[in-house]
C-alpha cells in the first residue's frame, strides 16, 4: 500500500501517554488542518499495515485550528494498528489519517446536551462536551460516564474541572465493578456541585431522572454494542425523541 494511501493525510506523533493498564492517548500534529465536527473519528493507517484502524477525536475542531493536531486515546485491543500505537509506534513517527463518522454535533444546534458514555466511548463525548460548552456557556449540558472503576475513568479531572466552571453543566460518573464500601464512602467524598459518582448500572428510571425535560434535550450515545442496543430501546419509550450514536464497535 502507498503511504499515505489516496484521501489520507500525513500526521506525526508529537505526545504519547500511558493513561492506564489499557489506555494510551497521542496527539497528532499535521502540517496542514484537517477541519472535523466533535463526535467524529479518524481512520488511521500505519505505514507497513494493510488495515486502517477507527478512534474517535478526543480534542475539539478548536484545537485543530490553534494547535494544528488532534488528539485520540486508544484502548488496547487485537486490530494490529491498535497494537501498534501501544507497542510500536513512539513520538515521531508518521501515521496517516482520513476523517469519517456522520454522528457529529454543530454549534447551531441550539437544544439542552445530554451525553452517554461507556468506557472509551467517552471520547467523541468529551470533544462534544468541550466543544458545546466554549461555543454556548448557557447551554445545558448534562454527561453521563459508565466506566468500570475510578482507575479506568479517562478525562475524570478535565470533565470535572470543566463542569466546576459553569452550573449549567452537570456530570453523573457510574463506576460498574464491584468496589468495598470504604472504596465507595471515599469517592462520595468527592461529591459536589453538578458533580455525582455512583456505584452500580444505571437503571432507565436513573437515566431519566438526569434531565429534566427528556424530549428537550438532544442526547448523543457511544459505548459497547450491548449498552447501545439497549438505551436506544428505552430512552425514546421514556420521551428522549432526539437520539444520535453509530455503532460501529
């Protein structure tokens, strides 16, 4: 395959962090802007690797203009790109990129946010989140984060500094492992304004319970197939009529 391959642009490895046992995330830097809208993603390619591999932006089309990059946090998994950002690649090295994805957020959608994420589905959520949040501050918007722990929450301190800043931002974490209760007394210590963390699956009623006027809000969904499947069900049976997510896991 050549590389870049036709319809990719260039992009160089300018940052690369371990997050957790799981998770690292780089930052891209092109030469030249490549425009997107929050929510949508990338294929990457990897130059010896005859696949592309898919990972939602984490930063904002604001970043892309002041900083010329973007930024993705990838889980580790079997897609030989994806084993090759954890293993292989290192800041300096080339990879190429293609936007893709149709669930995008704009700024003259001018409804309330509600935002569902599970696991690493909270990266478009975050980029929509920081997006919205600059281009309306009187906008509300409310995120809902299902993770397995606090260990593996991506973006726990930034989500939590950016709802501080405004009280028209509200954020429910949901840790679903098992935890003991002196582990869960100290994360309700955190506890604050906008800011909750609870221990267990949400049920529908909790979902609903997030906002007040369901049918008001424009709702934007990304995590594992199962969980997907399953809200798309019940939130437009609860009144929840504007619904955005893609399954492409």
């Amino acid at each position: 395959m050549p590389f870049p391959p036709a319809g990719f642009q260039e992009a160089v490895i300018t940052e690369k962090h371990t997050v957790n046992a799981a998770v690292v995330t780089v930052w891209l830097s092109l030469d030249t802007a490549v425009p997107f809208a929050p929510g949508q993603w990338v294929d990457l390619v990897v130059q010896g690797i005859d696949r592309a591999g898919g990972y939602s932006m984490t930063s904002t089309p604001g970043e892309m203009q002041t900083r010329r990059g973007l930024g993705l946090a990838v889980r580790q998994g079997r897609h030989p790109v994806t084993q090759a950002i954890h293993r292989q690649l290192a800041v300096g090295d080339r990879v190429a990129i293609r936007v893709g994805g149709d669930c995008v957020w704009r700024p003259q959608q001018t409804r309330p946010l509600f935002l569902i994420a599970g696991g690493i589905g909270i990266n478009p959520m975050w980029s929509i989140f920081q997006t919205a949040a600059v281009s309306d501050p009187t906008r509300p918007i409310t995120l809902a984060y299902c993770s397995k722990d606090p260990d593996t929450t991506l973006f726990a301190e930034p989500i939590r500094a950016l709802a501080r800043q405004n009280p028209h931002h509200k954020v429910s974490f949901f840790f679903t492992a098992p935890v003991p209760e002196a582990v869960q007394a100290r994360r309700r210590e955190l506890d604050e304004q906008g800011i909750r963390h609870e221990f267990g699956r949400p049920s529908a009623e909790t979902w609903v319970a997030l906002v007040d006027e369901p049918g008001a809000v424009d709702t934007y969904m990304c995590g594992p197939p199962a969980m997907i499947d399953a809200l798309s069900t019940t939130l437009p049976d609860r009144g929840f009529a504007n619904l955005y997510f893609e399954k492409w896991w």
